[in-house]
C-alpha cells in the first residue's frame, strides 16, 4: 500500500520564522496525536528564493485526507497556519518500496 506524501510550499515572513518552526513543532504532536497514521514530517527547508517546503507523509491517501478534514479542529495546527500566506499541497503517492531504511 503506497503512502501519502504531502509536499507543501509556502512563505513565511522573515520576523516570523523562529516562530513558525515553534508553532510547526506544536502542530507536529497535535496533528499525530489527533491523528496517529501520520507516519513522518522529515524535511523542512527554507529554498535559496525565500520559499519554503515541509513534507508530511501518511501511511495512506485517506488518512491525509482525514486529518486535512479534521485541520479546523487543531488549535496548534491552526496557528502555524495563520503564520504562512502562497500556500501550495501536493498530494504524492510514494510507493513502501521507495522508503528508505535510514
């Protein structure tokens, strides 16, 4: 069963940044709690353009989708949002064979 790779590109302004990663790790343990098939957040990177990337993988398409259902229920997950405006998610399938076991 292929896994759900969420890859998510946005902006954070400058004088917010140590904020956002704050609020990110927050968001982090709300959303895994509320929402135990999220399987790893491994990257999140600031691009030499000022854009940023954070990637969200779940063990599948419909546990993604529900906890996307579920975000305005998510106080924490909530506030990191508020912080980032040009949002873009893509949705990946990224077959179990692909997984890297380091």
């Amino acid at each position: 069963m292929p896994y759900c790779a969420e890859i998510v590109r946005f902006t954070v302004a400058d004088a917010d940044v140590d904020t956002f990663l704050e609020r990110r790790h927050e968001a982090i343990k709300e959303v895994t709690a509320a929402h135990p098939a999220l399987w790893s957040v491994p990257l999140c990177a600031r691009r030499d353009d000022g854009t940023w990337v954070d990637v969200w993988i779940y063990e599948t398409r419909e546990a993604a989708d529900a906890a996307n259902a579920d975000a305005e229920n998510m106080p924490k997950f909530l506030a990191m949002v508020s912080l980032l405006d040009n949002v873009e998610i893509e949705a990946t399938e990224m077959p179990a064979g692909a997984v890297s076991p380091i």
